[in-house]
C-alpha cells in the first residue's frame, strides 16, 4: 500500500537560506518507492546504497558522511552527485563555517524501496 507517499516541493538553491547553526531539514517522506531504472541502478551500488542510508540519518555534508563512513570525501563527491542528480538527495541549507560554504545534503525519504 503506497498511500502514505506525499510529494513535497522539490528546494532551490536560491530557496535555500545561510545558517549559522545546523540545519534540521525539510520535512521528508517516511517511504519512497523506486520506479524509475536509472534511480534503481544507482542504488545497485552499495556505496551509493551506504551514503543514502547516512543522508537519511540527518541532514549532514559529504565531508561529515566521508567520516563517518571512514571514506576520503573526494572519493564520495561523484557518488553524491549522482544521487543528487536522480532526485533521491536534496540540498537543504548552506552554512558558513570559516570563510568556506558548507552544503547540508538529506535524502528525500527515510526509507527506500525499489518496485519490482
């Protein structure tokens, strides 16, 4: 039963707004079924599987994630953006953090399924 999927706007960055302090995240879905190919191959990747799995903990930077995970942030960039890219993370804030701008990623929901 897929009832309690909601859409919710998808964030600008030109929506976005700079904090000082860290963000708590838009309102998300508790469940997102994966229909599309593409997005599901993504998602065969267990890295990319691993990192939606930490954006979905909390809104958080790759270089956050990249700790957590014991990974080089450089190597989790190209991952990142192509979970970007498919629509299964968002960009929710940006914050300043000495001089350097600070990108706070979530995933859209908090549980993934892949259909069929």
């Amino acid at each position: 039963d897929h009832r309690d999927l909601h859409s919710f706007p998808t964030r600008r960055s030109s929506d976005l707004t700079l904090t000082d302090d860290v963000p708590s995240g838009p309102p998300r879905r508790a469940h997102h079924v994966v229909r599309d190919l593409a997005q599901a191959k993504l998602l065969s990747d267990p890295l990319r599987l691993r990192l939606l799995q930490a954006f979905a903990a909390a809104p958080q930077t790759t270089k956050q994630v990249a700790q957590r995970l014991g990974e080089r942030p450089s190597r989790l960039y190209p991952h990142v953006d192509a979970l970007l890219q498919a629509g299964l993370l968002e960009q929710v804030a940006v914050r300043q953090k000495r001089g350097a701008i600070e990108k706070y990623l979530q995933a859209i929901a908090a549980r993934f399924e892949i259909e069929g």
